[in-house]
C-alpha cells in the first residue's frame, strides 16, 4: 500500500536573511551581484546574471516555492539536482534551525527560484 506524506513548510525571516547572505557567496560564480530591498512591505531580490547578461527579480515566496519544488522532485531532470542534493534540501526543510543552508544550497535556492531549476554547476 501507498502512503502519502504531507509537510507544510514556511521560509521564516531568519531563514531568508541566512539564504541571502550565504547566496552572496554561492551565486558568485555566475552571478556579478544580488542585490535586495523591501518594496511595500515585501522582499525583492534582484540577481545580476553575467553568464546571461541580464538581470532577474524573486521574491520570498518565490525562494519559499524552489526550496519546496526542489525538496519534492523525484528526478534530477526536474531540477538539476542529484538524488543526494535533493535529500540535503528536503532535510533542511525537516528541521531548518538545525540545517544550516550553506553557500552551495543558497545558490541552488536562488538559480531554482528564477529559472525554475539549477543550470550552472
């Protein structure tokens, strides 16, 4: 038999101010700069992306969206990532206060939430 797991998961402020500090140095690769703002009372971040020349806004909820789609995959096609890096993340997920999001998460957080999956690296 089948069951189904549920887990609600929320991207606490704390969380974001941690992803957005490690993607600094995660997104470097690609990335020329990230910057962020709160514009009406909500988060903006905007990526600069120098293998693309271009520049790409997310959001909170947008970050909150790729943690959650990369945690649920069940194959690499559907974003990027290895069985391995997906089991990080969905680890992460379980218990964030005791999971740290290193700069390599950060950077598959942020490539998840503009792209729709990890592309570089």
């Amino acid at each position: 038999m089948t069951q189904t797991l549920t887990i609600e998961y929320t991207l606490s402020d704390e969380e974001l101010d941690g992803i957005l500090e490690m993607a600094g140095y995660g997104c470097t690769y690609w990335a020329s700069e990230l910057d962020y703002k709160t514009v009406n009372g909500k988060f903006v971040g905007t990526i600069y992306d120098a293998e693309e020349e271009s520049d790409y806004d997310f959001t909170k909820d947008c970050l909150e969206k790729a943690i959650v789609k990369i945690a649920s995959a069940k194959t690499v096609r559907e974003v990027g990532l290895s069985d391995d890096r997906r089991a990080m993340v969905y680890e992460y997920i379980l218990n964030p206060e005791n999971n740290v999001c290193d700069a390599d998460m950060a950077d598959w957080f942020v490539q998840t939430a503009i792209h729709g999956e990890v592309i570089y690296g």
